[in-house]
C-alpha cells in the first residue's frame, strides 16, 4: 500500500460516524483538561482507559490521541490568560503570552497560539506520513551518550541566548537540576533529599512545581497592586487578529519550531516539554532583539506552540512502529494497544494498516475540528480577563490547589505548590528567572540517567561523548556557546568600563 493508498484508506476509515464521534469528543476533553490549571492530558487518560475497553481499538487510540493533542491547545489558554500553565509543555508559553495579555493583546495571543498549534500538527503529520520509517530508524540511532549530550546542549543554550546575566541563569538551572536529584535512586534505591518525609520518594511533584513558580508567585505579585482591574472594554473581532507585522514575526518561528518538534517528539524520552523550552531558546538566539523576550514577543507563543504540537503527532511514529514509548503518555497509548491485543512494532503498517493510518488521518480531522472550536471561544476566553482581580484570585487558588491535589491525591502537594510560590515570588523579586529552573529541573532526570547509562556502558571512559558523532556534536557546540557567552560578558563589561572612563 503506497502513501497516497493509504492516507485514502485512513481518511475513509476515520470519517466514518461513530470513529469521527470519538474524535471529537477526545479533543473536546484534551481542550478541557488543557485549559483547567495543572490536571493535563495524564490524568485525562487515565481516567479515560477503563472507557476504551467497550469500544474498538482504533476509535480508542483516535479518542486518546485527541485527548493528548487537545490539551496542548488548551494548555496555553490558561498560561496567557492567568501564567497558570494548563501542561507543563505551556509554561514556557507563560513567558511571552501573559505579557501579551497584559499589554491588552490577550486576543492576539490566544490567535497565535491557536494558529500556531494547528500549523506544528499539519507539519508533524507531513512528517509523519513521509518519514516515519526514516524518523524511527534516526531514533534507533541516538544512545545514551548522546541523548545526555543533547540535553546538556539544552541547559547550555537556555541559560545563556539572550541573558545579560548568564551567572543567574546558570544559578537557576543548577538550582533545578538539584531539584530533580530529589527521590529515590533508580540505580540503587537510595533515598536522596527527602529529609525523611515519604511524600519525596517519588521526587518534587512537576505540576505542583511549575504552578507554584507561575500560579502562587503570580498571584502574590499581583495582590500587592489592590487597584489592579481586568481588561474593561469589549474586544471586537478586529483586535483578535494580528498585525501585518505579528504576522510577519510569527513566519518563521512556526516554520521552526515545527522543524524542532517534529525531530525532537521522534526521539523516545525527549516529548513535547523539550522541544517547546528549545524552541523558546532558539529564538532568543536568532532573534535581532532578544531582550523583547519575556515581555511581550509574539515569536515566544509561536515557536514553542507550533514545537509542542507537532512533537505530540511525531512522537506516535516510534510508539507504533517500534513499541518504543517517547513519554509517558506514550506510554499509556501503548499500554491501551497491548490491553486491546494489538503489538505496535514495524509489522503494524502491514498487520493493522486501518489503525495507523486511520490515526493519522484522525490527525488531520481532529486538528481541523480543534481550530474550529477554538478560535470562536477566544471572545469568551478573553472575556475572563474582565473579571476584576480581587474576585479572581481566590478561584485561581482553588483550582490550582485542586489541579495540584488531583495529580497525586497528597495535600503535602497543596503545601509544597504554596511554598514554591513563595520562593518563586522572592526569586522574581531578584530577578532570576524561574523558567530556567523548571527546564533544570525537567532534564535532570534525563541527563543522570543517559549520562550513568553511558558511563556504564562505557566502562567509565568519558571519551564515549567524542567518540559518538552526534554527542561529539552536542558536546562541541555546547562548548561554543560557552565561550561565546563569555565573550558577549567580556565586551558587555568592556563597553561599560570605557563609559565610565569616558565620562
């Protein structure tokens, strides 16, 4: 069966009445769930696979599926409107987007996540349709030297693309990558940081983390302004829509960040989280004026919309083709396919053709649907921004805490998400950037395991990241980056001391 066969095959399949009614209510429920602070496309699905045992394997992987990329949309409702990242792929949405809503351009933010969203799944599903083979075999490819080499390359690039103070940024993402030390040993079962409390075993919660930096500290700076009112005139369909000049920024950051999401949602154990922080850096470093990130950049909301939502479409090429799960959603997605006795491996496109391409036709039509829904509900989502503060900030509370609560049932969450916040709030204050501990504290994790993976294998020699091409790549560029931040630090000191003395 050719491509073109078998798109043809897919589309009918995935069009007909009880297959298209799964998929929309899976995007209907991702949107939900992406829009409601801190629950997320997890715990969605796994409230959802109980459901998916009375229904057909295909219509319960589109339903599924439609749950994950559907949040992704919905996550970024909440981080522009209220800095409550809906997913941890949306915090770094956060950064750009609530600027945006600030300055009164909440409406033109929603659109160009919206849009943004909608372009990275078109591109993954290209990328899927035409390279899942090939993206399948480059993941195979990637061993544990290179995967710690990336990630580093990562934190390199994070911490110093666009910082006037390159030290504070390498002071957050030490600070989270401590964070992350923070459990129980994989290896060898030790307790490390828990001080002795059982609710640390499994680590610091990720959402009770990234609502606390985001949510509380939000909240705390914002009560100290009682005068503080919403947006009080009505927006009208002209002020939803972009400028010729937003249009002309968004361009290339979307062409970009779908490029990255695509590759980057392939390689099993990287996801979506990564390649929307990577697309963030990318375009402060490419960007003529870095320092509008953080403040209103509307490249910042498209490039990490576009990178997380094409990385949620590609990261089904090695589930499927290999059984290799990306992520743990992925993981869950395998999990619902093994119950319904179904073995994803590079015999699926021959043994269940229906399934694999009636997913990726649903793809198109979720997708399709998810825009349609969602651009006429930017009217009602902005019109959450009239609500006056004051009566806002206690229902913000409550849904963050039950967001939080709903994860793991544990109300130390509920006490640790105030805390953070509070250290979230004085890190602010101070002017450290708490989107560089979130991303430290995310690739932690990853970078320990790969990076004794390769020593292990290895034997101890650390020439395993020069000997391997693609670590030997990672490493050296992460090098470069290095000396180029000391260079700008240099000329940046170098440039005041000659004012001083000038004057």
């Amino acid at each position: 069966m050719t491509t073109w066969e078998g798109l043809l095959f897919g589309l009918g399949f995935a069009l007909q009445p009880e297959v298209l009614v799964y998929c929309l209510l899976g995007v209907v429920l991702g949107t939900f769930v992406g829009v409601l602070p801190g629950i997320g496309a997890m715990a969605a699905i796994s409230l959802l696979l109980p459901i998916t045992f009375y229904i057909t394997p295909e219509a319960a992987l589109i339903m599924l599926a439609g749950v994950y990329y559907g949040a992704q949309y919905g996550g970024a409702v909440a981080s522009i409107l209220l800095r409550l990242p809906g997913t941890p792929q949306s915090a770094v949405t956060t950064l750009d987007g609530y600027p945006m809503a600030r300055q009164g351009r909440a409406g033109v933010a929603l659109f160009t996540a919206m849009a943004s969203s909608f372009a990275g799944s078109v591109f993954g599903i290209v990328v899927l349709v035409l390279l899942a083979g090939w993206l399948s075999r480059a993941a195979t490819a990637f061993g544990a030297a290179d995967y710690a080499a990336m990630m580093f390359l990562g934190l390199v690039a994070a911490s110093t693309i666009g910082a006037s103070r390159p030290a504070k940024g390498f002071a957050m993402v030490t600070l989270g990558l401590l964070l992350g030390c923070v459990g129980t040993d994989v290896n060898s079962g030790v307790q490390r940081f828990t001080f002795g409390q059982t609710e640390l075993l499994d680590g610091i919660n990720l959402v009770a983390l990234a609502m606390g930096l985001f949510g509380v500290a939000e909240v705390i700076s914002n009560v100290r302004d009682p005068d503080r009112q919403g947006v009080a005139e009505r927006l009208g369909l002209r002020s939803l829509m972009p400028r010729r000049e937003d249009l002309r920024r968004m361009g290339w950051p979307i062409l970009r960040g779908s490029a990255m999401g695509s590759f980057f949602g392939a390689l099993p154990g990287t996801g979506s989280t990564l390649s929307s922080f990577l697309s963030y850096s990318m375009e402060r470093r490419v960007a003529r004026q870095p320092e509008r990130f953080g403040n209103g950049a509307i490249e910042g909301v498209a490039g990490p919309e576009s990178a997380n939502n094409s990385a949620a479409i590609t990261a089904f090429a090695p589930t499927l083709t290999l059984g290799i799960p990306g992520d743990p959603i992925m993981a869950l997605m395998l999990g619902a396919l093994v119950i319904h006795g179904v073995q994803p491996g590079p015999m699926m496109l021959e043994a269940r053709p229906e399934m694999f391409w009636g997913l990726v036709a649903s793809f198109g039509i979720g997708n399709l649907l998810l825009l349609i829904l969602n651009l006429p509900l930017i009217g009602i989502w902005v019109a959450m921004l009239r609500i006056p503060f004051h009566l806002m900030y206690p229902a913000i509370l409550v849904f963050l805490c039950l967001g939080v609560y709903s994860v793991r049932g544990l109300s130390f969450d509920i006490v640790a998400v105030a805390m953070i916040g509070l250290a979230g709030y004085l890190l602010t204050l101070a002017r450290f950037s708490p989107a560089l501990l979130l991303l430290g504290f995310v690739l932690g994790p990853l970078i320990e395991t790969n990076l004794r993976r390769a020593f292990l294998i290895s034997r101890g020699d650390p020439m395993v990241f020069f000997e391997r091409p693609i670590a030997a790549g990672f490493v050296l560029a992460s090098i470069a980056l290095l000396l180029l931040s000391l260079w700008q630090a240099w000329r940046r000191r170098a440039g005041a001391g000659d004012e001083v003395s000038s004057g």
